[in-house]
C-alpha cells in the first residue's frame, strides 16, 4: 500500500495503490477505513461527486477494488475552528439555494478566525446565517462551507456549501482547476504587454516565512501557478488590469504582478504602500498618499466567478462592480493624469 497526499489550497489529494494480495471490497469501506477522521457518508458524497476516481475513472460507492487499483481522492479539508460563536454580522448574499452561496465580501473582513481574530469574521457571520438550517454534516455551525479563501483585505465574490455534497463537488471543482475566478487590481507602473501570461512557482519566502514569492517554472520551489492578465487601463504610474487565475496559489495575484515589476497599489506585504513610480517631490507623494487613505488596503477585487452547480449541473456566472474606494481611486490617478498631460 502506497499514499501521497498533496496540498491544494483548502483541499486535499490522496493516492492510494491497493496491496497485490488486495480481497475484493467496496470502495467506501476501503476509504474510511485508510482515511483519518472521515465518515462513510462523507466519503460516499465524495464518490457520487467524481472526486473519487479508481485507474483514472469514477465509480459508484459500491464499487468492488481489487489487486494494483489506483485510487485517487480530492476531499475538502475541514477547517479548524474550534467553537465558533455565531454573530450577527451582515452578508452581502448575492445568491443562495439549497445546495450553496454567492456573497459578496467587503475589504477588511476575515474570512476565518484566528489569532487575534476570535470574532467578527466572515465565519462569525456564517454560523449565525446557518443557525437554522436542517442538522447535516455541512451545516454545523462550527465548520460552515467555506470552499475558497480571499484575503482580508481583498474584495469580491466568494462561494460558500451548504451541504457535505456541495462542499465535495465544488472543492473537485477548485481542485481541477476549472472554476473561473477573474479579479480586477490597480497596479503601480504598466505591464510590459496588454495581455500577457505569467508562469511562476509560489512558495513561502525562504527568510520571510509570512510572505509568499515567486520562483522560476524550473527550480524545485514552490508550486506551479499561472496567471493570464489584460490591461484594461494604463494611466502611466499604475494601470488597471484584470487578471484570469489558472491556478489558485495563496497571494497569487500580489506575488505574480510583483515577480513583473507592478506590485498591487497599496500592498503592505508585497512593496505596493510606496511610491513606485513617479518623482520625488512632495506635492506628488501627498498625492499618492492621500489615495492610500482613500484606499487603505491593496487594490485588488475578484470581480467575477463562475461554476457548475453541484445538483442541476448548471453553469452559474456571478459578476460584481468595482467597490466604491477603488473606483474612487482610480478616478483620481485619471484625473491627476488628465492634469500632467495639460501642463
């Protein structure tokens, strides 16, 4: 018997080959049996989700392995919360069916708790929305759906499963890469091509274990991420671009614009909170000064996301504006552009 496992982001990848003196029995047995701390109904949602592939095709929970199969498993991995204290916080809820949920998250709101952030956290708010839905593995209170993750200080579109069905299938999803998840930066300076296509291992930092950095396709750092971008706008100091994601890497987008000279405007972590195009005088850093206080995080807002529902197997679209601070942002760079042009 061989395992791997490797990590995706909130999901995992399991390989098991079963022994060449393997007795022939069913799958969901055989997967809680080697699986730690994972129940047969989560498993058999997992199967009828296509996350459960045997010699490279799905079966059914009631398959029979035999000698030399190669079993291939994607589960969503649970999120360790402890005891979440549902609160009253409000949702920007887009869309909500039985299966699942589109909200739209504003900047500044944690998605998980965590050190420092006990409380008033998107999963805060989640638990109380969830408080009566029918008891089901999914729906507990304490571990509410969440599928994807965007940063605290990012805006935009996220997914959220309402059942164990939904999580397993959706998670597949993400996994495989086939999601649609279109963001829109503001980025200092101006890519060196109107679309182009960044391919870049994203590790950890080798001295800065809490930031991210971008390694070339061909050393062994990191993972592989790809990121497709299109200039929407160039205003000479920064540009509007949106960006396609292949892969879902943490901080992808803010590494991948950096690794290319743009960093996102306003980005603490990745050297987007300073000046980095333009003079030296003073008249111009208040200016940009005065846009990080009308933005006070990085200008970064997934604008667009895209899935196949896990019950109708529909093609679900949602799209979301620009927020309010960037657009108001950005309306000054035009503005402040408009300005130099005349002089």
């Amino acid at each position: 018997m061989q395992a791997t496992d490797q990590n995706e982001e909130l999901y995992e990848e399991l390989r098991f080959v079963t022994d060449p003196k393997q007795q022939p029995m069913r799958i969901d047995k055989f997967l809680v049996n080697k699986v730690e701390r994972v129940t047969r109904n989560k498993v058999q949602n997992a199967i009828r989700a296509g996350s459960v592939l045997v010699n490279g095709k799905p079966v059914k929970p009631n398959h029979k392995l035999k000698a030399g199969d190669e079993i291939k498993v994607i589960l969503a991995k649970p999120v360790k919360t402890g005891e979440t204290i549902p609160e009253n916080i409000p949702l920007d809820i887009r869309y909500e069916d039985d299966d699942l949920l589109v909200l739209h998250k504003p900047p500044g709101l944690v998605v998980h708790p965590g050190i420092g952030n006990h409380t008033g956290t998107l999963v805060n708010a989640l638990a109380y929305h969830f408080r009566d839905l029918p008891i089901m593995q999914g729906n507990r209170p304490d571990r509410p759906g969440i599928v994807h993750r965007i940063d605290k200080n990012t805006s935009g579109l996220m997914l959220v499963a309402k059942s164990d069905f939904a999580m397993s299938h959706l998670a597949k999803q993400f996994f495989d890469h086939t999601i649609h998840r279109r963001y829109v930066t503001l980025v200092w300076s101006e890519p060196p091509e109107d679309e182009g296509t960044i391919i870049a291992n994203i590790g950890r930092h080798p001295r800065h274990r809490t930031l991210m950095t971008a390694f070339e396709p061909d050393e062994e750092e990191g993972k592989h991420a790809v990121t497709h971008y299109t200039v929407l706008e160039r205003l000479y100091y920064v540009s509007l671009v949106e960006c396609n994601l292949e892969t879902g890497r943490t901080h992808q987008i803010r590494v991948h614009m950096k690794s290319i000279g743009c960093p996102v405007f306003n980005d603490e972590k990745y050297g987007g909170d300073r000046v980095c195009k333009g003079t030296v005088f003073t008249k111009y850093k208040r200016f940009v000064e005065n846009c990080f206080e009308l933005m006070p995080r990085q200008g970064l807002h997934a604008k667009e996301l895209g899935f196949v529902h896990p019950t109708t197997g529909e093609e679900m679209m949602f799209k979301s504006d620009l927020p309010d601070d960037m657009t108001a942002v950005l309306e000054r760079w035009r503005v402040y552009l408009a300005g130099r042009k005349t002089r």
